[in-house]
C-alpha cells in the first residue's frame, strides 16, 4: 500500500487586540472567544486530516517574523486577518509576498461598512481571497477552501 503524501498545514494568523475577542467591542466583532474560534477551525482542520497553526500577536515584527517561519514549516496556505495592520502593513504585505505561501485576508467586520480609513488594505490585492464581514464563519469558509485547494493541488 502506497501512504499517501503527508499534507501541508494550514497557519491562521491573527493581529493586534483580536486576543480580546469575546469582550472587545462584541456589537461589532460579536461575542466569540479567540479561543473558541481557533478551537472550531483545529476540529475542522483536524476531521480533513491536515494540522493547523494558529498564531496571535499584538506586535507587527512578531506577525513577520512568524510568517517567515512558514515556508520551511510546510505552511500549503495562511489565513491571515490582519487586524489595524490592515490598514497599515507595507512590512507584514512584504513578507506574504517574500514568502509566496497564498493567503486569504479574513475580517470578522465588514470593513467597507465602517469608517473611511479601514476601506483600504495593504493585503486585497495580493490576497488569493477576501472574508469580511462574516463574523467567525469568514475564518470557517476560509479554512474550507484552504482545505479544499490542498486536496486538489
Ligand atoms: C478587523 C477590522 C480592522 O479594521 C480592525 O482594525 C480590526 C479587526 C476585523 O476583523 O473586522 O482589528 O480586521
């Protein structure tokens, strides 16, 4: 019997104040645990039989300094939401680039319903896709088509 070939993983990157998902602004971002989000993609993640990373930090070099980590860590795609960085990154956008592992840019807001300033991003256009809007299950379809595209690839 021929094993089959070990699967890439899948890393979901998570920017500054989304650790205080469940209690920050939950009108907006609803009521979530960033933990109870990353809980529901491992399961999803693990009944497709490919592993999942799930990194957070507050700090801009942290996310690119992680995202580095990716090529050698057999990383097939990222799910990144890059929070205020969004709206900010040159340094974070670079590395993705560096790196060419694709991505798909996931907003638990609609951020083209809000304020002026969060309807640009330093990510759409080099993203493979883009979630806004969907609240947690934007990170679910994702994960899902992630999940999907490394099965075909
Ligand atoms: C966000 C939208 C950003 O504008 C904001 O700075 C965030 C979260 C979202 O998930 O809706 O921190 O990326």
């Amino acid at each position: 019997m021929v094993l089959s070939a070990i699967k890439s993983s899948v890393l979901i990157i998570h920017g500054p104040n989304l650790n205080l998902l469940g209690t920050r602004e939950p009108g907006v971002y609803g009521d979530a645990t960033l933990a109870q989000i990353n809980d529901r993609l491992a399961g999803l993640a693990d009944a497709a039989g490919v592993s999942l990373q799930a990194f957070q930090s507050n700090h801009e070099g942290a996310i690119v300094d992680r995202i580095h980590e990716a090529k050698a860590a057999q990383i097939g795609y990222i799910v990144i939401n890059p929070a205020a960085f969004t709206h900010t990154s040159v340094a974070i956008r670079d590395a993705l680039a560096a790196v060419a592992v694709p991505f798909i840019e996931v907003h638990l807001s609609n951020v083209h319903r809000r304020e002026p300033f969060r309807h640009h991003s330093y990510f759409s256009d080099v993203a493979e896709a883009v979630i806004a809007g969907m609240g947690p299950y934007g990170y679910e379809a994702a994960l899902g088509y992630a999940l999907a595209r490394m099965n075909t690839n």
